[in-house]
C-alpha cells in the first residue's frame, strides 16, 4: 500500500513560515518606526502654534490630562501655518526655484551622465572596473569639501578665470559665484554618479545580439541606437532621474554655498525658519509640502514598475 507524500521541507523546519513573516515584517517595521512615526510627529508640528517657548510649539500632547487633554490638544490644532505658505510668495519661489533647479539639472546629469555610462558599458571589460571608479571616486572625499573646492575654483582669481584668461575666451574675469551657474556647476558634480551608476547598470546588462540583429536587419548604428538601445536603458535613466531630481529639490549646501539671494531654494528657506527663526510650525508645513510634491515622481515610478510587470508576464 502506497504511503502519501510526505513535504519533507515542510516537516525538517516547522519555524520557515514563522522567519518567512518576520522577513516581510522586519521591513515594514523599520519603515514604520524610521519613516512614519518622524513624518507624523512633523505634521503634528505643522499644525501647531509658534511659541515662545521649549519646544517652540503648541499645543504639546500630555497624557497624563487623559482623554479630556486629547480632546483639547485636537482642538488646538490649525491650519494656519498652511494658510502662511500658500499667502507668502516667499515660499511660493522657494519652491518654484527649487523645481527650477531640480529639472534643469536633472537634464544636464541625463546629457553628460548617459554618454559616460553608455561609454563604460561598451569599453572592454579589463577597463570597465576601473572606468567605474573614476566616477565613484568622488564619494571617497567629503561632500562638504568637495563644494568649498568649488568655491576656490569659481572665485574671480580662482583657476576657472585663470584658465579662460590664459586661453583668451574672456578679457576680464567674470563673477562665477552667487550665480545660478555655480549652482549648476555644484549640482551636475555632486549628482553625477546617481545619474551615472543606474544607467550603466542597465546598459551593462543589455543583450547585445539585440544590435546585431538590427544591424543584419539594415539598421544604421544611429538608428539602432535610437530604437534599441534607448527604450531598453528607459529603466535606468527614471531610476537615475529620480535619484538626482529628489535629493537636489531639497538641497541645501550647494544654494547656500554658491548660489546668492536669488537662488533661494527651499531648503534654505526651511534651515531659515527653523535656526534664525525658530518657527518650527511654519518649517514643518513646508517640510510636508516638499514631502507631497516630491511623493509625485515616487508614485509615477511605481506606476511605470507596475506596468513594466504586467507587460512582462
């Protein structure tokens, strides 16, 4: 008589679909704790009233009033700080300049980014290794210091004026810093390998007998280019985007560093409202206006994933 089958991964380890769970949880718990809690405790501040006190904030929730005490911190809570960013133009142009700086520089990184990339992916493979270091390498050095380089570099004796006045492109040293240009010169640098590293991830791993074909088919290098190489490296060139157009909306050193008055982004205007200030419900409201507009491009990724599965199966 036949004995029925037996899972025998089934019966060795009784606890995989307890470590199985604890896998997927473990995530969302320290997105939980990380992510939404301090988003939470931030939005709650956005809805508070500046005070002269510490913190600088009302109401501030006290449990030990019980529920009489949660019924009057809800009551205290407004929209006020909401009703002053949509009423000041000040923050309107942060965040307009902001956007400004983001897609114009996310073009730049995506112009000079993809032919960089597209070159170590076509380079023999004994060079690629160390291709590929020469654009991490600028992560070996502080941030910070690599942006004050930059003020060394960009001032009016620095060594960009002594280049162009040595081969004659200008008469008379031009002002670089405090300019929208050194905010781009500082942006395009520091970016440069998170528009560099996804792209060439997604071109390396390209089938390249996909271009022969073409190439048999009577398709022009150019061509081929266009219609194959382009559409497959789609992924990498949103995930490149992305990574450079989030962080820079919300940058704050490069600005303060190299940019003047009228390169006012946002995260200036937050460290402003924050430190000199000291209005951290003010701060906070444009802090969860940032998070929301920058939630946009996050859903449209996902989306674009989602889709990227479904053609798939």
């Amino acid at each position: 008589m036949n004995e029925p089958a037996v899972d025998k991964t089934t019966t060795s380890n009784p606890h995989r679909g307890w470590r199985d769970g604890l896998v997927i949880v473990v995530p969302y718990l320290w997105l939980l704790i990380f992510f939404l809690v301090p988003i939470l405790f931030v939005l709650k501040i956005s809805l508070s009233h500046t005070a002269l006190a510490q913190p600088p904030y009302m109401p501030v929730f006290d449990l030990s009033a019980g529920l009489r005490g949660v019924q009057e911190f809800l009551n205290e809570l407004s929209l006020e700080n909401y009703a002053l960013i949509i009423s000041d133009a000040i923050y309107f142009l942060s965040y307009l300049k902001s956007l400004e700086v983001a897609v114009v520089s996310t073009i730049i990184l995506f112009l000079i980014g993809f032919p960089i990339a597209y070159g170590i992916a076509r380079a023999p493979r004994r060079w690629q290794a160390m291709l590929f270091m020469l654009v991490v390498l600028p992560f070996w050095t502080s941030f910070l210091i690599r942006i004050y380089a930059w003020i060394t570099i960009l001032q009016r004796d620095g060594l960009f004026n002594q280049l162009l006045l040595a081969i004659g492109a200008v008469d008379a040293p031009p002002a670089w810093l405090a300019t929208d240009t050194a905010v781009y010169i500082g942006m395009v640098y520091s970016y440069l390998p998170f528009m560099v590293l996804p792209i060439y991830a997604n071109l390396e791993k390209m089938d390249e007998t996909l271009l022969e074909a073409a190439a048999d088919l009577g398709c022009p290098p150019w061509k081929a280019f266009w219609l194959v190489t382009l559409p497959l490296s789609f992924k990498g060139v949103i995930a490149g985007a992305l990574l450079c157009f989030i962080p820079i909306v919300g940058e704050f050193v490069i600005p303060d560093l190299l940019g003047g008055s009228q390169t006012q982004m946002i995260g200036q205007t937050l460290w402003t409202e924050f430190f000199a200030n000291r209005d951290w419900p003010a701060a906070s409201a444009v802090a969860m206006v940032l998070l929301c507009l920058l939630v946009g491009p996050l859903v449209f990724y996902q989306h674009l994933q989602a889709r990227g599965l479904e053609g798939s199966r």
